[in-house]
C-alpha cells in the first residue's frame, strides 16, 4: 500500500522552502523504491514548524518539522513513513496543543486536503451548504446568514445579512457578487491561506450568495501580490465548472452563477470597496462616495454584494449547520470565529481561528509564546496599517470588535503585528503617515495633503524641533483627516498615528504624558 | 519584423482579444505587462483607440497602479516588503543591504539590467517576515545572508 506524504504549498511554506523537501522527499522515495503519494496541502497555519511534513499513519497523520532538504534523508532512515521517531517528531498533528485549542470553522479542512482536489472537498463536508440553499427560498438563505450574525470579516464588519437583504430586494435585471481578495493589510493572511488551501470554499460561498440575491456573475478582485493564490483559485474555478457547481444550471436546479478572478494591480486603496469597483470598470481606483450603497447601485451601477474572503467562506458551513450553529460562537455582538493572523515579532506565528472572546494576552503569550526575538513585547498593532498600535496595559482587551471600539482600536480583519521594545514608535506613526501619502487615491484633499504634511511634521517632532507646537498640530492635522476623509484610508490613519503620541509620547521627546496632548 | 512592430503587433493582439470583457482595461494592461515586462508608453495611443477610452484616461490607470511598469524591468524584479510586519523583524536593515548589495534605489534597474528593486506592500507572509519576491519566487525570514544567497542563486540560473 502506498505512503501518503504531506508537504504544504501554502506560499508562506514554500518561502521556507516547501518545493524543495518536497522534491527531495520524492527523489529519496524513489532511491528506496518506496511507493509514496505525495499531496500538497494547504498550511496548518503554524509557521514556526513548516515545512510541517506530515505522514499518514493508522493512528492519524504524524507530524515533522520545520524540515529542511538536509533532513530528508534521515527521516527516512528513521522510518517517518511508518511514524517512526526523529528529533523533528511533533506527534499526532491533531493533538498539537496551537491547533487542538482552535475552534476552526471556516477554515476547518486548510491543511487537511489537497486543495484544489473536489473529491476531497466533497468528501470533507464540501457543497453541503451549497445543496441546502438550492432547497431554500432566495429569502430563508438569506435569513440563515443573518441569524448567524455574521459580519463583515474584512475590517468594516457590516452585518452580511442585511447587506445580502438590501441586494435581494433591489430589482434589477443583474447583480453582482464581489469577492474582496485585495488583502492589502500588512499582518494578515488568512485571506490567502483560504485561496490558497481551500479554494472550492470561497467559489461554494460565492455561489450561495449568488443563488440568494438572484445575482449571475461573481467577480474575485485577487491582488497580484498572491500568484500561488491566482493559480490555486483558477484551478477550483475550472474544475467547478466542469462538474457543474458553476455554469449556466448549477447541479441541475436551472441557477445560472459565473465567475472570474480579476487581478489588481499594487493598489492598497482597491481594497476599499467602492475603489475596488471602479478598479474593477477598469478605471482609476478613486473612492467613490456613498450612497448610493454598492448593494442599490454598484459594479456597473448595478446591485452588488461586496464580500471580504472571510466572510464568503464562512456561508458554506452557516448553510450546512444552520444559523444558530454558527451564532453559537462569539461573545456579544460578535458572532461565530474570527481566524486571527499572528504576525512580525511573535515566535510562534500562524493562523489561529477561535470564537470571538478571548483576550490579546492570551493569543500573544499562551499561542504566540511572546516574542521572537525574546525581547519583551511593547506594542501592537491589530487591524492592519489603519488599526492602533497597543500597549501592554491594553493586552487584556478581548477580542471584540465593541471592546476594540471601546479603546479606540480596531480588530478589523484580525492581523496582529508584535513589535519587541526596540521599535521606534515616532517612526512607526511617520511610516503611517507615509503609506497613507504612497497609497491615497488622492480624491480627498485631508488625506491626499494632509498625509504628506503628516510625515513633514513628524519628522519636525522626531528632529525635536518645535513640540510644543507641533504636537497640537499633528494632532489638528489628524482630526482634519479623521473627519474630511471618504474612505477609511485618511479616516483611519489617525487611528495608528495618534495611539503611537498617546501611549508612546516618550518616543515623540515629551517626557510627561500630559504634555501630549 | 521590427522590435517596435512587434511590440505593436503584441499590444494589438491582446488587447483585441480583452476588449469585449467587462471593464477590460485592467486585465489588458495585465495582459501586455505579462507579455512584455511593461506596457510601453507608445502603446497607449492604440490601447485608448481600440478600447474607446481617450489616451489620458488610458494614461492615467497605468499611472495609477503601481504594478504597472512605464519601463523595461531588469531580468528580474525584486520585490522587498516595507510594510509593518517586516519592519518589526528588521526590514529596514535588510533594505539598506539590498540597496548597498545592488548599488540602487527602490523603482530602479541595476546598470547590467540584470536586477529591478520595488517596494511591495505586503506579501502576506507576515508570520515568516522579513519577506521579498524574486520574480514569482516568495521568500521569508529573509537576512542579509539570505539575501545574498537568494540572488546568487538567481543569478547562477540565468
């Protein structure tokens, strides 16, 4: 009988070198006349440890890693085909305490199958969802979501079923369904990781909203920046189609759903949804202003529902439990998992999907084990370059997007950057003000100036010149962008900026906290 | 045929079979930036022609996005992370090597046109940072050695 041998091809594996233990685990296969099947899975989303080998055993997959080409030869010399110990054994996979303490919805098959494999998404609960919303009225599907309380994974977290309502009840000759791929926040990858290691998920929950708004043509806006991502969804997309999960009659119910992956183009504000549609009409990626709301007059003016990834590839198991399954997770107004990305100085970075509730503290140290570096940790940054950098006396905010609110900070799409007590906070808040100036659409003249005027004055402060006048002016600086902006880009770059002066002051030269203001 | 006749004759034939597609501009400058490494700036009066769009506006997307190239990259383009997460690992160190390394600045070509060096905004290899792209090729946890490693690498494969 023959091995089955895993070896993610997850980008952020092949990064550390995936592609060449893999070929090397096959070559000493074929040296030693062992038969093996080698599958690339998606990650299990612990970075620290891959390449993370696994190796089919009767008692479940046994894992080794991180393993290098170097070590391949005595794995085998150690038997790992039958499970057999090596210095680089980590056990039964499922039994490694980062992922038993998990509770994994939307990303629940990542890393267990071959990711652009439709019998094995089928044979792993795929398209349950989609079978029961060809069951349903339009109006149940969309029920279901909003019992979820589901809400928009992307950052802005809008409740998804009223958005799909809102677009249910336009009438319009055609809709849209927009899945927002331009994962543009630095920190996050969950987004990609669901591309690249579960891709029939996104295409099933497109589908499914789809069917439920009475929508034809679904459009993913992929960022160029994730090619594994491009190849892996164009792959699913096709093999959809050929087994009739898209197309002109989906499984034979006379539901017509088309879809296609459009590439951006390095744009950070083409994240932003109404930018996104203009980019997606093939123009400039201006930010358009609202209203009208994308789900009455978006893409082409039509009705559009606009989806973070996240979002869409949490409808498929909603659909296939039921609502309340789902809303069973969470705590207060946040309902169901959020997959929180672990990120920058943190030793053990990854993936962690857990039901809203627990605190910063708890993911940085009994997940991340602090830092990478082994220095200690002394801010955060949650919700992208837009979210606020945190402090230590804050890491006992649960993970809540009220309690985030409460503080003024953001849990946006759940990526979390750790940054060790070397960091220059005044130099964060300048890079803010910097990425904001790069990356405008340049339609709002608060964020379009002020961001290059934000830079100017903070690098006056960093110089020591003046702060007792420059403080109060970069903090009218940041009122006027927080409140003349369209878009969250200029309407949220205050968020870092002014968290850096009000938690770090001693990094801007003011000695005494009250001086900051 | 003439490089400047190919080059047209490339442009027409993609952007022909693109133009039908909704909101076409985009996957047609994709198209010719796939093809030719960048989308010449003589091409954009054919471009606007064929999709029905003025050459300012036409101008103005690819001036947009910073993926697109207005010149002919080196051989091959490196792409070096500055966002957030790669800065808490020491990207700022890692890009003054890179630059010293190659003798330029970020959006330039080295003399040999051997190497092009871009900023990127996030790779979304955020838990391995430092992270870089050569060509289609992502890299994590990058370091000076690395680095070094990787290009010799590339290099001794052109």
């Amino acid at each position: 009988m023959s091995i089955t041998i895993y070896v993610p091809g997850d980008s952020s594996a092949v990064s550390l070198g995936a592609d060449r233990v893999a070929t090397a685990i096959a070559n000493e296969a074929a040296k030693r006349s062992l038969d093996i099947r080698l599958i690339r899975n998606g990650s299990r989303g612990m970075f620290w440890l891959e390449p993370l080998v696994e190796v089919l055993t009767e008692n479940g997959r046994v894992a080794y890693g991180p393993v290098q080409t170097g070590d391949v030869a005595g794995l085998f010399d150690a038997n790992f085909t039958q499970g057999g110990s090596h210095p680089l054994c980590l056990g039964l996979t499922e039994e490694l305490d980062y992922l038993k303490k998990q509770q994994r919805l939307t990303f629940a098959r990542i890393g267990l199958t071959d990711p652009v494999s439709l019998d094995d998404y089928i044979a792993n609960d795929g398209y349950r969802g989609l079978s029961n919303a060809l069951k349903l009225p339009q109006a149940d599907i969309v029920k279901a979501v909003t019992d979820s309380g589901l809400r928009g994974r992307g950052g802005a977290a809008f409740p998804t079923g009223i958005k799909w309502n809102t677009v249910l009840n336009t009438p319009s000759e055609q809709k849209y369904i927009i899945c927002n791929a331009d994962e543009g926040d630095s920190g996050t990858f969950s987004d990609r990781m669901v591309m690249e290691g579960d891709p029939f998920v996104l295409i099933e929950g497109m589908t499914i909203a789809g069917i439920a708004v009475g929508a034809t043509q679904g459009y993913i806006y992929l960022r160029v920046e994730y090619p594994y991502a491009h190849v892996a969804l164009n792959t699913a997309i096709e093999k959809a189609y050929q087994a009739g999960y898209l197309g002109a009659d989906i499984q034979g119910s006379g539901k017509k759903f088309d879809l296609e992956v459009r590439l951006g183009a390095g744009a950070y504000i083409c994240g932003e949804e109404t930018s996104l549609m203009e980019s997606l009409e093939g123009k400039r990626g201006l930010v358009r202003f609202k209203p009208p709301l994308p789900a009455i007059s978006g893409l082409f003016g039509k009705p559009t529902v606009v989806n973070n990834v996240i979002s869409l590839a949490s409808v498929p198991i909603i659909l296939d439990r039921g609502g309340d399954y789902y809303r069973d997770f969470g705590m207060g107004r946040s309902r169901g998992t959020l997959p929180l990305q672990l990120a920058g100085n943190i030793k053990h970075g990854g993936l962690v999907e857990l039901a809203f509730g627990l605190t910063l503290r708890e993911l940085l140290y009994d997940f991340g084990g602090g830092s990478a570096s082994g220095r200690p940790i002394r801010a955060v940054q949650v919700g992208g370059p837009l979210g606020a950098y945190l402090p230590e006396s804050q890491f006992d905010t649960p993970l809540d997007y009220e309690a985030f609110a409460a503080i003024w900070a953001v849990l946006g799409h759940g990526g979390i950057v750790v940054f060790d007590d070397t960091v220059d906070m005044a130099e964060m808040a300048r890079y803010s003000m910097e990425f904001c100036a790069i990356e405008s659409c340049g339609k709002c003249t608060p964020c379009r100036i002020g961001s290059t005027r934000g830079y100017e004055v903070i690098d006056d402060i960093i110089a020591g010149r003046d702060l007792d006048k420059n403080i109060p002016l970069l903090r009218d600086l940041c009122n006027t962008l927080l409140n003349g902006s369209l878009c969250a880009l200029g309407g949220m770059t205050p968020y870092p900026v002014l968290s850096a002066l009000n938690h770090f002051p001693e990094d801007f030269g003011i000695k005494d906290k009250a001086e900051a203001v | 045929m003439t490089e400047t006749g190919s080059i047209q004759s490339t442009v027409q034939a993609i952007t022909t079979a693109l133009k039908d597609k909704p909101g076409a501009l985009l996957p047609i400058l994709h198209g010719i930036q796939d093809a030719l490494g960048y989308i010449p700036p003589e091409s954009v009066a054919d471009i606007a022609k064929t999709v029905n769009l003025s050459r300012a506006e036409v101008h103005g997307v690819i001036s947009f996005y910073h993926y697109f190239r207005k010149t002919a990259p080196g051989k091959h383009t490196i792409h070096l992370c500055r966002a957030e997460s790669c800065q808490s690992m020491g990207s700022k160190q890692l890009e003054e090597h890179v630059k010293t390394r190659l003798g330029i600045d970020f959006h330039e070509t080295t003399a040999d046109g051997k190497f092009s060096l871009e900023p990127v905004y996030c790779l979304g290899n955020c838990a391995c940072s430092p992270a870089m792209q050569i060509d289609n090729e992502i890299y994590g946890r990058v370091s000076a050695n690395s680095f070094d490693a990787a290009l010799n690498e590339v290099e001794e494969l052109a």
